[in-house]
C-alpha cells in the first residue's frame, strides 16, 4: 500500500507510519520541519529492514500557501497514493484558549480551515487517480459542546461534519473518507492531562486505523470504549451537562 | 518555530502529583513527556527513562525540579546492517531493540533483566547481563553519546572524543548530562533462541564453584538462591547457564511474542509475607526435579521472565519495596558469600528473588558497578526493619571490600556509601567541571552524594 501521512513525526501518526512501515508499505511524510521528517524516515526504514521506501514532502497547516503544492508534491513522488492521512494537529486546554484568544484562532484555523484546504486538495487528486482513501483525526471532542473542550471541540466538530459530507457525496465517486475519532490517547498531545479511565496507547489505535483503511470503515471511534462513552454522553440531557465536569 | 501547544510553564508550586521508581515509594514531583527531548533537555535539571529503578535515582530533588521523561523521544536514526552499529534517540527501549532487531539477526550485546529499559537509563546505571563474566557491561559497547550538559551546549563524546564526559556518563546515574542519542555496537546472534542449561545446586560453596567453573564454557550464567533455608542447605538454588542456539539447533520458526499479565491493584501486605516466600522458594526448588536440564528456551522466558507479568512491582503492597545489590569482592568470595547470606538469614531479610552472579573486570565507567567477584540483588520490601537491615548489610559489605549498586539503592547512607566508594570525589570533580552548581541532580545525589542546596530560583 502507499500512504501519505500528515503528522508521521509524533504521536498517533508516528505509531501509524510504523505500523505500516513494518508491513512494508511505501510511505509520503507530509510536515512543517524537513530534519524531523529526515529523522522519522530514517527511523521507519529501519524498522521495515530497509524495505520501506520513504518520501518526504513538506507541508505546514500554519501556511495554507503549503498545502496545495504539498499534495501535488506527494503524488509526483510516488506516482499513485492509495490512502492520505491526516494525524496533524493543536490541542489546548479550554482555559489556555479562552486566556488566549490569538492561541484559539490559530488553533480554529490549523485544526479546521487549513485542514479542509490540505483535504481539499487530496480529495482532488485522489478523485483524479480514480479512488482512494482520506482518512483524518478528528476527535470525540467534535461529537458534544463540552466544558473543557469548547473551542478545540468547535474545531473538530467542524471537521467531523467536512468528513461525513465528503463520505455522502464522494464515496460513489471511489473516494473512501474515514472520521478517526480518538478518545483520550496517551501521546505527548495530552502528557499534561490526567489520564481518564479507557485511555488509549497509540499503537493500539494505529493498528485499528490500519484496520479500518483496509476496511473503509467510514466512522471509527478508538479505543473502541469511547464508541459507548460516546453515545451516552451524547444523549445526557443538558441540565446534566450543565453540572458534570465533562 | 513555536512547537508546543500549550506553554504551560511549571508552576513554582508544588505539583499535586507525585513520581516513584520501579519501588514504587513516591516523591512529590512532576515528569515532562514529548518526542522533542532535545529541546525539553535544555531547561531539564533530570531525565528519566522507563523508571526500573528501584530506588529514587530517577525521583526530582525537590518536588518543583523539571523532570524530562525520555520514553517519547525514541527514534531510530541509523542502522549499520553490515557492521551492526546503530544510533537512537535516548528513550528508545530494550523491548523494542528486541522487537525490531532480533529477527534482523542482532541482538544487544548486554541487556537486564528487564526489556522495559530505555537506551538513556542503561547508559546512566551501566548495567550489566548474564553475560557479564564474558562481554562486560553496556558501556563497552557504546560507541558514542550526544550529551546535553548544564550550561545548554550539546556535546557529542566517545572513548576517543571528550572522554572524561563519555566516561563519566556511563554509568554516571544522569548527573554529569541529559543523554540524547546513543550509539550501540549490537551483537549478531547465530540464532534467536537460547540454549539453557540448568542445574540445582546444593549449597552456596557449590554454587560459587559452579558459577566460576561454568563461566568458562557458557557466555551467560546466572544463580537464583534460595534465602530462606539455613543450614548445611543454605544458598542452595539453581544455576541456569546460556547462550545462542545455533541454527541446527533452533526451531524453525522466529519465537511468538508472549502474552502479558497486567495486576489489576496493590496486592495486600500479606500476600508476599514470610510463609509465600518460604513456600515460593522450596516449590521453585524442587520444581526442578532432575538434577540437570538442557534445552531451548524462549529469548523473552530466559531474558525476561518477570516481564510476564507488567507491573508485578505491585505485589509488594502499599509500602514498596527496595532491592539490594551489592558485589562482594573475588579474593574473598566464597566465603564472604556464605557470610553474606548468614547475616541475611539472621536479619530476618527473606526475599522473594534472590540473583547471584559472578562479576568480570571493571568496566571504564567511572562509577560503573561491577567489579571482578560475586554480585547478590535480593527485593526486600518496605517495613519498619528495613532501613536497619540495608545498614547492616552495607557495614557489612563495607568489611568485605565491596559496593552496593546504585540504580537499586533507596535507603544506603552517605557515609557509608563514602566508605564503599572511593571513585566519589573524582566523579563529583568531573560533574563540577561540567556543573558547576551541580544543578542536574535527583533525590539520590542530594540523599546520597550530598549535593548541596541550590538557590530556590532557577532561570
Ligand atoms: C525486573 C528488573 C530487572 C533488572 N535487572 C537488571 C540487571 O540484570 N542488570 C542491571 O544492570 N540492571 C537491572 N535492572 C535495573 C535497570 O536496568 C536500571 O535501573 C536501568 O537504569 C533502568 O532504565 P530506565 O530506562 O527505566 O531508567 P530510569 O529508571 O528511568 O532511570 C535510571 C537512571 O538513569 C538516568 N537516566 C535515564 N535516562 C536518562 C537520560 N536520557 N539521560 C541521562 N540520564 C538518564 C536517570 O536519571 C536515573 O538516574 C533491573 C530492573 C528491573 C525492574
Ligand atoms: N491524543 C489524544 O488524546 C487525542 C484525542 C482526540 C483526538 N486527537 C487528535 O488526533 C490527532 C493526533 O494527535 P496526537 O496525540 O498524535 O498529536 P501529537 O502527538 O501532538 O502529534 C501531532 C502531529 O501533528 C503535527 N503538526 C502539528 N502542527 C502542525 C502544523 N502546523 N503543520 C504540520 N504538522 C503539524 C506534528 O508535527 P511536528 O512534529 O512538526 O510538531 C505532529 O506530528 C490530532 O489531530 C488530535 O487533535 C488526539
């Protein structure tokens, strides 16, 4: 399989390239800083045994000037890409945002406008080659206004509605979009945070993205627990939402 | 670039949260986590790895001291498939060195007993193997560091370039620098299984006999003692002796990754109290019912057979435990081992594990531990003997010449550790070169080397 991975340097999207480095996909690394791209290739070819072959393409969601040619430079790479992924992105605390209203703007724009334009533009080219798949990180944060993740919620509840309308419209066209909706995983996105219980480990949610990129699994929550939290959580009545922490 | 989402600078507070070693006896204190160890380094006053040991060596001075957790930071960055030379990040694990590398024909040429160990952690306690009568410990076969010392800069050593610094490293508990890549020669191994040769041993004299006669045919030994039966029968255990299968000796097929336990809570107090332990002990004794077994074993099940079970830490209660490592020297051994476990049996000190080793050379590192003798780790957990116990083991260790192991250490006193460690006072002048307020530090130099208060703020 091909794959181009936005956000293979840290956390989630790292225990994905991996994974799939390992089973000896050809990967694109799409990011902002061509020394960590080097530095996550490096470490990738290791692992595979030398197998994997390796491109990097930088692209930055702060400079939508990136995005676009980005996506052209991946697929002129590797001729043809059978998945896009997209792991980048912010996250900050309700309270450092709303401190910050420069911080939550930035934030709004790298987690919604700039990633709709960089998918915008995969979604042509993979269109273009005749199918394929677009697989983002979303969150379950996006699936309730909740009180500690207003802001950065509004930014991944904007992207959950992109991916499903993407899903309506294009999947008879052979465009595969999968909304990745991660609980809480450990990564160094929520070192500071006390773990809640179901926390995730980023390999187990790398293996069930793998899984459900072969599937076309258009929704996947992971762990898959938060599937469950979810749906409760999503039909508390307000009056408790009012009161609970969460 | 501005990388991090939330600055969140570390409040002068206190932190809520609390840290602990593998022990599991907690400081007041906070860790950082994040791929970039390079840039957390800069305002680190400590990093930790996978905290395996025991004691408080990876534990924050005061609760407010910045402490990095590596284990993010854990890339490969290069490979030598020809020569076998390879480069990590400093958080990178044992576990996965084993998972990527041994089904590429290389293996690390020393690993604990533990794989939850990272690169960093094994540079800093310079730890040995099995194999340490035959390939020395780790810091022989590091080939280079990238330091990260006091004053920011970063700096690249080896046994050729900047030596003092390489020297001082290894084995230098993280107080001489943040180790941010290491460079590792690794071993080819002929096959990845093991061929075991185990053997009951009656008594400690036989045991010491055995340990050095093996030595010479076996590139890895190692004894578990039974410390709880007194007697004409004390110190008796088994001997295990290793090495690589050959390949017309090895299964076909590459060994399965085994399933792993979790504890799901504290075990209570009594469950690993005096009569388990005597019950362990004479069942793993007798278990073994011929006198001599050969055969091939799992890597993991003869490498790491405690990490079967995640966090058997928990075993021990609510009040931890320590583990006690000392190397008596060989002049003396046979019988100061003897005495050894006499005064253990004496003390009350029964122990769930109890390891002997016999130890090679010195190692370069300047306060590497082993040393030519006899090594004894034995787990005591937390009571109110406890501190008395260490203090008469360490006088006693003291008398015979040897040292007790850093990385395990929890409750030694300075003065004591002073009499069992003359390299102190050139490994404090080499730290002060590089440090000179010895601002990296943890709760073990301050408990144990005296470092002495810093002023309350740091830039
Ligand atoms: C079950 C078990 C079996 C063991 N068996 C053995 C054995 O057979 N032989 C042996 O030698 N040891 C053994 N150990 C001890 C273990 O190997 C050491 O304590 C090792 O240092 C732990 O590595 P870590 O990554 O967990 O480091 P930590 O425990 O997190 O830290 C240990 C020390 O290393 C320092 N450190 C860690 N990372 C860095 C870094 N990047 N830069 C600078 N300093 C750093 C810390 O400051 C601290 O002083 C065993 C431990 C356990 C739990
Ligand atoms: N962790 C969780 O609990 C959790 C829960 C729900 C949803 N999510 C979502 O899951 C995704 C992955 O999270 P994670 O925890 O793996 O995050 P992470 O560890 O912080 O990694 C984030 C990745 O995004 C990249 N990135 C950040 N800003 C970028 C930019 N401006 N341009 C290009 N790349 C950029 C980073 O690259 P650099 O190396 O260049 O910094 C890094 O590779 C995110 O979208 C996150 O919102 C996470």
């Amino acid at each position: 399989m091909i794959l181009a991975i936005l956000g293979a340097t840290r956390g989630m999207g790292r225990a994905l390239a991996r994974q799939a480095a390992e089973r000896g996909d050809t990967l694109v690394l799409l990011g902002r800083d061509l020394d960590e791209l080097e530095r996550s290739a490096a470490d990738l070819r290791i692992r595979s045994g030398g197998r994997a072959e390796v491109r990097l393409v930088r692209a930055d969601l702060d400079d939508i000037g990136t995005l676009a040619p980005s996506v052209e430079a991946a697929f002129a790479a590797v001729g043809r890409i059978d998945a896009v992924v997209v792991t980048a992105g912010l996250f900050g605390t309700q309270d450092a945002l709303e401190a910050d209203p420069a911080f939550a703007a930035r934030l709004l724009t790298v987690n919604l406008s700039h990633t709709v334009v960089f998918c915008e533009a995969a979604r042509q080219r993979l269109l273009a080659q005749g199918g394929g798949t677009l697989c983002v990180f979303s969150s379950v944060a996006g699936d309730r206004g909740r009180k500690p993740v207003g802001i950065y919620g509004a930014s991944k509840a904007g992207l959950s509605h992109y991916l499903e309308s993407l899903d309506h419209k294009y999947r008879a066209a052979g465009l595969v979009t999968i909304c990745v909706k991660p609980g809480f995983v450990k990564t160094g996105m929520t070192a500071g945070l006390k773990p809640p219980p179901f926390a995730g480990e980023p390999d187990g949610v790398a293996k069930s993205v793998l899984r459900a990129i072969d599937r076309g699994q258009p929704v996947l929550y992971t762990p898959a627990m938060w599937a469950l939290v979810m749906a409760v959580i999503r039909r508390l009545p307000r009056f408790v939402m009012r009161k609970v922490g969460f | 670039m501005n990388r991090t989402a939330a600055p969140a600078e570390p409040s002068k507070k206190a932190p809520e949260g609390t840290l602990s070693g593998w022990g599991r006896i907690p400081l007041p204190g906070s860790e950082r986590f994040g791929e970039d160890l390079e840039g957390l380094s800069a305002s680190a006053d400590l990093c930790r790895g996978l905290g395996r040991s025991y004691g408080d060596s990876s534990l924050p001075a005061r609760p407010t001291d910045r402490v990095v957790n590596t284990v993010l930071a854990d890339r490969l960055l290069s490979f030598d498939p020809a020569s076998g030379r390879v480069r990590a990040e400093a958080g990178f694990s044992v576990r996965e060195l084993y998972r990527v590398f041994l089904k590429q024909g290389w293996f690390t040429p020393v690993t604990p007993g533990t794989s939850f160990v990272t690169l960093g952690g094994m540079v800093a306690s310079d730890v040995h193997g099995k194999n340490h009568h035959s390939a020395g410990t780790i810091g022989r076969h590091i080939t280079a560091l990238r330091v990260r010392v006091a004053d920011g800069r970063v700096i690249d050593c080896s046994p050729q370039q900047e030596p003092e610094l390489f020297w001082g490293t290894i084995g230098g508990m993280g107080l001489t620098g943040h180790v941010l890549e290491v460079e590792l020669q690794l071993e080819a191994v002929p096959s990845p299984w093991i061929l075991q040769e185990s053997e009951r041993i009656p008594n400690i004299d036989t045991f010491l006999e055995r340990l050095e006669a093996t030595a010479h045919d076996w590139p890895m030994t190692v004894g578990w003692i039974d410390c709880v039966t007194q007697g004409p029968s004390l110190g008796r255990g088994l001997l295990m002796c290793g090495r690589w299968a050959r390949p017309e000796e090895a299964p076909k097929a590459f060994p399965r990754q085994l399933p792993r336990l979790k504890l799901p809570f504290v075990l209570p107090d009594f469950v690993l109290g005096p009569l388990s332990v005597r019950a362990f002990n004479t069942a793993f004794y007798w278990k073994h019912i011929p006198q001599k077994k050969r055969g091939i074993v799992h890597p993991e099940t003869y490498f790491y057979p405690l990490d079967a079970i995640l966090d058997w830490n928990k075993a021990y209660g609510k009040r931890g435990f320590t583990q006690y490592q000392a190397v008596l020297p060989k002049d003396n051994a046979r019988r100061s081992a003897r005495a050894f476990l006499e005064l253990l049996t004496r003390e009350g000190g029964a122990s769930f594990l109890c390891v002997i080793k016999d130890c090679g050379p010195e190692g370069s590192g300047l306060l590497s531990f082993p040393r030519p003798g006899v090594s004894v780790a034995l787990d005591i957990k937390m009571t109110d003997r406890t501190q008395h116990l260490i203090d008469a083991l360490n006088a006693f260790v003291i008398a015979e010449g040897g040292r007790i192991y850093l990385t395990k250490d929890q409750l030694t006193r300075p003065e004591d550790l002073r009499r069992m460690e003359p390299r102190l006072d050139r490994f404090t002048a080499l730290r002060r070169k590089w440090d000179p307020q010895l601002r990296i530090r943890s709760a073990q130099s301050v408990r144990l080397l005296g470092d002495p208060p810093l002023p309350e703020t740091t830039p």
